[in-house]
C-alpha cells in the first residue's frame, strides 16, 4: 500500500544505509507530510488517502516515532550535504 507508513520509514532508513541520501530524505519527507497532514486535519483521517488502509495510519504515529523521523531526516540531509561537499 502507498500509504504504509512503517514501510517509508523503513524504506528511508535502508536508503541511508547505502548512502542514496536523496531517495532517503524523499521518503523521510513524505511520511512527514502524511503525519502533519493527518494531525493539522483529523477528521480527514479516512480520506481518499487512508481509505484502503485501515492499519498504521499517519493520524496513529506518536511523538516518539514522528520525532524521531524528523532527526533522521536531518541526518540524511546533512549526508546529502557531506557527500556533495565531498565530490
């Protein structure tokens, strides 16, 4: 499912372990954007956008889990950075 929000995540981690920081930071920024999405209008949860999914839904993120994605995607861009300094 395109909106399987464990397997962007999952995705920009095995991204930034093989150093394709800039597909890392797209799928770090897009589970971020459905997160905030998801939290700025709740009773949109079940939109278009969720419909078909009815497990791991951007609106049942915590905290934790959204914080932490937010400092992996800082990581991943000051890699994107490190490596076009680098070249």
């Amino acid at each position: 499912h395109t909106h399987y929000m464990k397997a962007m995540l999952r995705r920009g981690r095995c991204f930034a372990r093989i150093r394709q920081y800039e597909e890392a930071v797209a799928e770090y920024e897009r589970y971020i954007r459905f997160v905030d999405e998801a939290r700025s209008s709740p009773q949109n949860v079940n939109s278009a956008n969720n419909a078909a999914c009815t497990f791991d839904r951007p609106i049942d993120i915590t905290d934790a889990e959204y914080l932490k994605a937010k400092q992996e995607l800082a990581d991943a861009r000051k890699s994107t950075d490190a490596a076009a300094n680098n070249a």
